[in-house]
C-alpha cells in the first residue's frame, strides 16, 4: 500500500498530464515553482512550502481537504464534558 504522499503525487501526475501540462517543466513555467520541488510531489518526497504546493494545486484545479482520522474515547468525552453531577 502507498503513502498519502505517493497517492497524492500519482493524482497531482494524471491531472499535470490529463491538462496537457506533457512535462513537469511546462507545469514550472507555468506555477512559478520549480520543477524539482513538482517533482518531489509527484514522487511523494516534497517537504517544501505548502504555499508552492498550493500554487500546483490550484493551477490542476485541485484542492486540499482534511478529515478526521481519529475520534475521540468516552474516556475523552467525559473528561471534556462532565456530568452536571461531578459538580457536588
């Protein structure tokens, strides 16, 4: 099973090429970032500005989504909200 990062990279390829962006350089001119760090997201290894991934993002009309991975306990929940009768 791949990454995120590596899923991420393998859309953010399809779409560069399904736009007719044939390279990455094309999508560099075009982003203003370089076509090392576009390679990096497509191989799943960028660590750079999330500004530059955005650029990327928002030229392939793509954006960023965030969901919850985790949820929390009762053991949370009651410690966040207690009982009106912990108040004695």
């Amino acid at each position: 099973m791949s990454s995120n990062a590596e899923q991420l990279g393998d859309q953010l390829r399809a779409r560069r090429k399904a736009l007719g962006y044939n390279t990455q350089q094309a999508l560099a001119d075009t982003t203003g970032v370089l076509r090392k760090r576009i390679s990096e997201m497509e191989t799943g290894r960028y660590t750079g500005r999330i500004t530059d991934l955005n650029r990327v993002l928002a030229t392939l009309g793509l954006e960023t989504s965030f969901k919850v991975i985790s949820r929390p306990t009762l053991n949370d929940l009651s410690t966040l909200f207690p009982s009106e009768d912990d108040d004695d």
